[in-house]
C-alpha cells in the first residue's frame, strides 16, 4: 500500500474543499488558533509512517485525552468502573446534562463530558500525583518525554467551563463524584490541555491497533480484553452525537476534541491523526472527517 501517495491525493482533495466549520470558541484560548491549521500523520502497523501539512505541530487535544484517562482508570479498578459510567451512545451533545437526571447520575458512556469527570474521578481517587501520573503515561505511550500540559489552555477553560462545573456537581447530588468538585475540574482541565502533534498521537495510539502493546518494544501496556473494549468504545461513542455519522463514513474506532483533532485505529493496520481546527456543529474536525473518509476509501481499509 502506498500510504504516502494516498495522503498525498487527500491534501489535494481537502484543498479544493469548501469548509464551513468554525474554530471553537468557548474556550477563549482555543479561538485563538489559526483556522487553517491542517495536518495528517498514519503509523502503519508494519511498514513505517506517513504525513501531510502541519502534522508535527502541537495543538491542544481536548477530549482525545478522555481515551488516555480511560485507559488508565480500567487499569486500576477493572469492570468496578462500569457501575459508576454505562457504556451506551449517548445521542446527545458532549456536554449535555439532560440524561443524567433519568439515570441517577450516572453517565451514558466515558467519552461525553460526564463520564470523562466520573473516570477523572477515580484517578484522583487513586493517584497519588494524577497529573504526573498521566503525564508519564503519555509520554510512555509516545517514547517522548517533552509531551505537557499547556497552561494557558487548562486556565482559559477554568475560567469558562461553567457546563463541567454543573455536570460535577450535579453529579455529586447523586453521589457519583468522590472527590472534591475543584481538585476533580482542576485535573479534567490538565487532560483536556495536552498539547500534542498528530505525529505524537498517531504513534500514542498504535496501542489501541497493535492490541494493548508498544509496537516499539513489544510491550504489554493494556490487556487484548480491554483494548478491544476501548476501540469498542471509541466506535460507539467517540463522536457523540455525530458517532453514527462518523461509522458510516469513515468506519473506523475513533475520538475527537474540539482542539480539531480526531485520531482512529484500524486494529492490526494503522493508526492515525488528523487535525483542523474548524468544527462542524456536533464539535467535531469538518475536515479531519473528511480526510479519514477519504483514507478509508482511498485505501479499502475500513473495519466495515
Ligand atoms: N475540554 C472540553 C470541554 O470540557 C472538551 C470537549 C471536547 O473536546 N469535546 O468542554
């Protein structure tokens, strides 16, 4: 397969595209970010890797890091999560509080908001330092230790995230926060400001498509059970509202964040990462959909 000619046909194609996506601006720090920003990098799971555009350079991940946080909080209470998140679609917005009132508190799945606070949560619950812990396991997952936290992002969004201060607390109402609501907000807030490039993704990802290993090392770092569990996940509930969307176009495991990047994994194929910052109105990369649409005809490489 040439990957690198097919990523060169869809920088071509994405060039002539017309996008209406609008750069997310309830962040104050992410409007900030230029709307023409494009970058795609692949990791192929045996033949080296591949790119386009500003694929080296970092952006903030915003919810791409609930698949991080997901990661390690099954690692350190298994199947016990599952009483304290479901793990349905949820059909609705990634902030959404509607839901939580008929479900006593507990969120549809991990990756919309609610559930993202729940799993920060436990970690806060079980780690002893949760934002250097996270931190050595992302940059364990991308063999870089230069990966951080950008504090400006994790400030501006403090002081506008008004939706994940009521999400957490109306959760605490039906006891499923454990911690204090700050200490919980301040750590979500780390997560969602990593800054990383579509190269660090796409590598930090090959986890999830070389089933729970380090490609590099061969490394166990998830067990194949809950590998399998997560990219389940991501398929089903990656996307919130658009998750159906995303299956039927592009096919593949996936997450986004409204940094403008979405990464997705063809188990035992690639990995790979897309970034533009212009969102649709679900929150989601116009583009960067676009791409892996493409991707995933170009090459016949879908899960499909
Ligand atoms: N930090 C963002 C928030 O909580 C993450 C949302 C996203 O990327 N979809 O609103």
């Amino acid at each position: 397969m040439d990957y690198q000619s097919i990523l060169n046909t869809i920088e071509q194609k994405l060039d002539k595209r017309n996008c209406k996506g609008k750069v997310a601006a309830y962040i104050p720090e992410l409007a900030k970010v230029p709307a023409d920003k494009l970058g795609m990098h692949l990791y192929c799971i045996n033949s080296g890797h591949y790119s386009f555009g500003d694929s080296n350079e970092k952006f903030s991940i915003q919810s791409i890091s609930k698949v991080f946080t997901l990661a390690l909080a099954i690692r350190f209470v298994g199947d016990k999560l599952w009483d304290r998140v479901d793990v349905e679609p949820s059909g609705d917005p990634f902030n959404s509080l509607t839901q939580l009132e008929y479900e006593n508190g507990i969120p549809r799945n991990p990756f919309i908001n609610a559930g993202a606070l729940v799993v920060a949560d436990v970690l806060v619950t079980h780690l002893e330092n949760p934002k250097k812990e996270l931190l050595d396991f992302v940059r364990q997952l991308c063999e870089d230790d230069t990966i951080d936290y950008d504090e400006r992002i994790a400030k501006s969004e403090a002081a506008s995230g008004y939706r994940n201060v009521a999400l957490m607390n109306y959760m605490k109402s039906f006891e499923n926060i454990n911690n204090d609501v700050d200490e919980v907000l301040d750590f979500y807030y780390h997560q969602c400001s990593l800054a990383m490039s579509c190269k660090e993704l796409a590598k930090a990802f090959m986890v999830f498509a070389n089933a729970g290993k380090q490609l590099s090392t061969g490394k166990r770092i998830l067990g194949k059970q809950k590998v399998k569990r997560m990219n389940a996940l991501m398929q089903t509930c990656g996307f919130y509202d658009e998750a159906g969307e995303f299956s039927f176009k592009v096919g593949l495991p996936g997450k986004s964040g409204v940094g403008g990047g979405i990464v997705a994994v063809h188990p035992q194929q690639y990995s790979v990462a897309v970034w533009s910052p212009m969102l649709n109105e679900k929150g989601n990369s116009e583009l960067g959909m676009d791409a892996l649409e493409e991707l995933t005809t170009l090459t016949g490489l879908s899960i499909f």
